[in-house]
C-alpha cells in the first residue's frame, strides 16, 4: 500500500482558493444583474396611480406584468396591458384592450361595439361609454364613430368609463409601445387576485 502524495500542483491550487469576500461580491453581482434581466425582460411590478380601471383595480394595488409572451404574441380583446404614455409622458397607463387593428369600435347610446357587436363588459359596471371632448396633442382632429383601428394599433379603454382617458381621447395605441400583460394583483392582500 503506497501513501497518496499531492503534486505541487495540487497544493498551489489548495493555497489559492478564492477567498470567501470575492465569492460573495460575485454573488451579489449575479443576483443585481439576474434581477435587472428579469426586470426588463420578464416581469416587472407596477403600482395603479390613478382610478381609470375601478374596479378592476383600485387605486394603490399593486400588481405583476408579464413581458415575455409579448415577443410571439399580441394581445388580444379582453386583456389588460400596461402602455407608454402616447402623449409623452413617461407614465405607464394600464387600460383594457378592446379592439385590435382592422376592426371597428363605435359607441352607441352608451355602449362599445366592435365588428357591429355590442359589447358584453360587466367590469364597468353599467356605467356608460361615451365619447369624450377635444382630442390629444399627437391627433390632427377629433376621433369620430365608427372608428377603424389602424394596422399595427390597438384600442384600448379603462373600465371606469366616466373617468378614464383612454383611446376616446389618445386614439389607438402602438402594439410595440405594450411593455407588459397585466397578471395578477399582489398588494394590498384585500385585492390579490388575476387580472
């Protein structure tokens, strides 16, 4: 029986170890850069500055937006999305998605139709859809009934009809300026839940 002897190489190596100061900065560092990539590319969390979806979703929830299905899919009628500011704000606005482009929305004795099919929206609450006054910085006229959205656009509205400045008053939207697909509501624990 031979005893085991380490090569010099061996014992260069044990005396090198990374000491534990440098292992936990490269840590820390993975986790900020993990974080920030999840953040721009994943998921990001929002706080509802404003009333324009009551009840939905209430002024101060907070909730998770989702990025990354929006790299093969649109979004379609029905989803709630968050959105750059079309008059340049810098705000993001969340609204629910009505229409996509190519079809007609009208507003008739205070309802939405799309397609000529009146709308069946009982997040809002009976309340009712009307048109709204004057027009944004970035039209060149009013938006007038029936309206055709246009090709790579959506139309989008808040559920909280009477309060909410929407596409009825920004027009339609760009699909690329979507930064996120609404999922779900996870503060205050009164609201969580989907969205």
């Amino acid at each position: 029986m031979s005893a085991r002897h380490d090569s010099p190489n061996e014992m260069e190596r044990e005396e090198k170890e990374t000491p534990v100061w440098i292992e936990l900065l490269l840590t820390v560092l993975g986790t900020l850069v993990l974080a920030v990539f999840i953040r721009m590319f994943i998921f990001e969390t929002y706080e509802v500055p404003s009333g324009s979806m009551l009840e939905t979703i209430q002024l101060g929830d907070r909730f998770v937006g989702e990025k990354v299905s929006l790299l093969w899919k649109k979004p379609v009628p029905g989803d709630v999305v968050t959105f750059n500011d079309p008059d340049g704000s810098g705000v993001t606005l969340i609204k629910r998605v009505i229409a996509t482009e190519g079809q007609v929305v009208d507003l008739q004795d205070g309802y939405v139709t799309v397609d000529g099919v009146r709308l069946d929206e009982p997040y809002v609450l009976e309340k009712p859809t009307y048109a709204l006054d004057g027009h944004a910085q970035n039209l060149s006229e009013n938006i007038t009934y029936p309206y055709t959205v246009p090709q790579g656009c959506l139309w989008v509205m808040g559920d909280n009809r009477t309060n909410s400045l929407d596409s009825r008053y920004f027009g339609a939207i760009p699909v690329s300026s979507v930064s996120s697909h609404a999922l779900f509501i996870y503060w205050p624990p009164s609201s969580v839940g989907s969205l």
